[in-house]
C-alpha cells in the first residue's frame, strides 16, 4: 500500500497531535479520486467513526471535513448511512 494505506492505519493510534496531523493529510489527498478510492477500500467511514463526536473538537472538525470531503461519492454516502 501507499501513503493513503499508511495514514489510514495510523487512525487507529491514540495520540490527538499525530491523529490531527493524519486526519488533515488525508482531507487533503481526499480531493483526488485515486486516493479518494483507495480511502474507501480501506473502510475509512468506519475509523472516522470514533472521531464524531469525540473529546477533542478539533478532531472531530478535521473528521467531519474530511468526511465532508468524501461525501461526493456514493458508495461513501451509503457506507456513512449504514453506520
């Protein structure tokens, strides 16, 4: 796997700074179809899961936009809908 596989593994650690840095790197490789993709083979919708809601804001902010931004897919709106 590549950087995306990578990050999205990282979502499981407990740190709130590593956490914040992982989830605004993957906001911003969300905009691209190909990593946008590869998010949602890794079943990302269901890592977000323990971000919304959760004690830090701006974890939950920075879950909630990158979710926003994987929103314009289908297949995430029906993973998202199924949690």
């Amino acid at each position: 796997g590549g950087i995306v596989s990578y990050l999205c593994s990282m979502l499981e650690r407990n740190n709130p700074d590593l956490l914040y840095i992982v989830l605004s790197f993957l906001k911003k490789l969300s905009v691209f179809g190909s990593n946008k993709d590869e998010m949602v083979e890794k079943d990302i919708c269901k890592k977000l899961n323990r971000f919304i809601p959760c004690q830090n804001a701006l974890l939950t902010q920075t879950a909630l936009r990158l979710l926003f931004n994987l929103s314009f897919d289908n297949e995430v709106r029906e993973r998202v809908s199924a949690i």
